[in-house]
C-alpha cells in the first residue's frame, strides 16, 4: 500500500483509504459513514480472520489473530465510536492491517471503498465536523467534503492508541531532563489526545508550551510569537514540535514555510508522528526536519528533544 509519493514535502497533499462503517438509525434506515486513514499507515486490507477473543478487554477489541507470526490486535471502529451497525453488517467485513506507531493494528470496517488523494487545506479541523451525528467529536480530526457534498471523516486515531494503553511514560526518562530547559516551545498536533502527552513532556523537561491545532494555525503563532519578541525570537523559542497529518495544512508544508523564512529558519524543528514508515523519516529530513519521532516512545522523545535543543545552542554560540 506504501509509496514514495503518498506525501510529498510541500506539496500539502496524502491519500486516504475510503472505508465505511454502518449504522443503523432508530427508524430501521441504515446510514453510511464515510471515513478514511492515511495510506501511509495501511500496510494491507484482508478478510476478517478468525479471531481469539481475549478476557478483561474493552468492549471494541474484539480479539487478536496471527498474521505470518506477529499477533495483531482488532479494534471493532463502530464499536469504538458507540455506533450500533445493521446485523448482517459484517457479513462483508474487512480488516484494515495498520502500522501505528510501531504497532500493527486491526481495525474492522464494513467495507473498503478506494484510495483518494486530498489536499490538507481541503481538510477541516473537527470542531468544524457537521453531519457526523452522534459521533464525539474528539474521536476525529479533520473532514473533508467529497462528490455529491457527502462527508468523510477522519478518525483519531490516536485516541486508540490511549485506550488500549499502548502508551506508557517512562519515569526515568523523566527524571534525567527533569526541568533541564527554560524557553518555549511550539507544539503542533491536531489530536488533543497526543497533544496533551506531548505538552506535558515538554513542561516536564521545563519548557512553556504554545499549542496550535495545524500547520496555519502554527503559523499564525509564530507570527504572534515574532510580534511580542521580534528579531530575538530565537532566543526565545528553543524548538518546534509538529505533527505530521494534520488538517488545512500538513507539518511537512508547515516545515517548509519555516524554512523559507529567515526569521524563523534557524529555530529547529522536530518531527513527533505515529506514521512510522521509512519514507516520511526521509521527507522530515528533507522539510528541515532535527528529527523525526514516532509517538508516545518517552524515552526516544525525551532524549532526542534534549539532543536537538542542546545541538543547537551549540551551533548558535
């Protein structure tokens, strides 16, 4: 499913897998929702397996399989979401094999449309979500409008990842750089979920954190940021912190506008996304990119966040 092209630097662009899930209404009607997951992150769609189901879960993990020798867990996405499907409806189930954050993942949809291309300022945040229903907004981070003025939703998926209890702090991470920095930071990340563990990292490790949900919001406050501090910004602001897949603009494209000014190109920019495959490590460096992190491994974060903050004062002595 991966390639080199899915997300080019400054192009603002990612393609998406178009799958649905079914629900039905009160009344007996059956409604589509139409949902999508970066293509980077999908390494295969298959047939839903036969499963073992596991004792003292939550409800939506509906159990693991073994695929060629790694056992997966499944996460039911309507169950998920608290949508009540149609009883056949997964007479057609698929499993959408996702590798995220390290971890493969499978998600179970009622079917799988096709790939689109979209742009991210075609995307808009979740606080702009109309015609979800009852779906909590904070499970989504951005939709989109496709043909006919139907809505595509994109799920955070990071929220999984919390609920699963994949992401565990690592304390003694912690503790080395405990409030070793002084200054601010720029966290960028259109998920709440990540963004919280993120900024609270960061005030660990004694930075003050100013948060925007894209790339064009984080923009804006580099702006508000230049307006209060001026040419010694960079005294100021010790890093950048930005998400990858976000919504009205994307963190490569974001990246590439820093870059692309003299007043902010010197401030280093770290890249924190739960896309882990090779190709977008490439296109961080080629944006500008310190590094690039795949979420919520603490230890990894704590550490190089350090090491690029530090590089850095180094290089502007």
């Amino acid at each position: 499913m991966k390639d080199g092209n899915i997300l080019k630097v400054g192009t603002n662009e990612m393609e998406l897998v178009d799958f649905r899930i079914l629900k039905e209404e009160e009344d007996g009607r059956i409604y589509e929702g139409i949902y999508g997951v970066n293509v980077a992150k999908v390494r295969e769609i298959i047939r839903k397996p036969r499963l073992t189901e596991l004792p003292g879960v939550p409800p939506f993990i509906e159990g693991i399989f073994d695929l060629r020798g790694v056992v997966i867990p499944v996460v039911n996405l309507a169950k998920w979401m608290g949508i009540n499907p149609p009883l056949d409806a997964e007479k057609k189930a698929r499993v959408i094999i996702a590798e995220f954050n390290n971890i493969l993942i499978g998600f179970v949809v009622h079917d799988a449309k096709r790939i689109r291309r979209i742009s991210w300022k075609d995307i808009e945040p979740a606080s702009f979500a109309q015609g979800s229903g009852a779906l909590d907004k904070s499970k989504i981070t951005g939709v989109t409008r496709i043909e006919n003025d139907a809505v595509l939703l994109i799920l955070d998926l990071e929220n999984v990842v919390q609920e699963l209890g994949l992401y565990t702090p690592d304390d003694s991470s912690t503790d080395v750089h405990k409030n070793e920095f002084t200054g601010l930071v720029l966290l960028l990340d259109d998920s709440s979920t990540a963004r919280k563990i993120v900024k609270d990292a960061l005030q660990e490790m004694g930075f003050k954190v100013v948060e925007a949900m894209d790339g064009q919001e984080g923009l804006a406050k580099l702006e508000d940021l230049y307006a209060m501090y001026e040419d010694d910004i960079v005294n100021h602001l010790k890093l950048i912190v930005s998400d990858v897949e976000m919504p009205r603009m994307d963190g490569f494209h974001f990246a590439a506008n820093v870059k692309d000014d003299s007043r902010f190109s010197s401030i280093p920019i770290v890249f924190n996304s739960s896309i882990s495959d090779h190709f977008s490590e490439i296109r961080g460096k080629e944006a500008g990119g310190e590094a690039y992190l795949v979420k919520f491994d603490a230890s990894i974060f704590y550490d190089e966040v350090a090491r690029v903050v530090k590089s850095h004062v180094k290089e502007g002595a």
